[in-house]
C-alpha cells in the first residue's frame, strides 16, 4: 500500500481506520435514535420510583404535629395570599 511503512504499519493502520470508521456509524446511529425516539412521558423503565409515595399521617407518631387555632388561621391567611398560577 505505501512504499514506506512496514506491513505491521498497514495492518495496524487499517484496524485504526476500521475502528474509526465503527465509532462514527455507531455515534451516528445513537445520535439518529436519539432524535426521533423520544420516550413516553409517563413511561418509566421500573427500578426505583421517580418520586416516592408519600406516606399517611398516621405513618409515625413523629411526622404529624398538632397545631393552635391561631396557627391554622395564620396559615390558612398564608396560603390565601400565595397566587393560584
């Protein structure tokens, strides 16, 4: 192939270039899938949860918290000044 390069050059050039060649067709064939296979929006491959469940009230004595009337009624005021958007 070329006069001045030994053979084990031409060989270890051309598995470069193969190598090469491979890396670009299977970018390009990620990038292709990529961009017109999207997911579904609710679809999820299993595994862990996306977000996880919440648990009730009465889960743990320690998760709930007993409050005054003043406190429900400054926090109902709170939350009626926060917009709806």
């Amino acid at each position: 192939m070329f006069p001045s390069i030994s053979p084990a050059q031409e060989i270890g050039l051309a598995v470069l270039l193969v190598a090469a060649l491979v890396w670009v067709l299977g970018l390009g064939h990620m990038l292709w899938d990529s961009r017109f296979h999207h997911p579904e929006p609710g679809a999820h491959d299993g595994g862990l949860p996306a977000i996880p469940a919440q648990r009730g009230a009465a889960a743990h004595p320690m998760e709930s918290v007993e409050l005054t009337e003043a406190e429900e009624q400054a926090f109902a005021g709170l939350i009626r000044t926060l917009p709806l958007h």
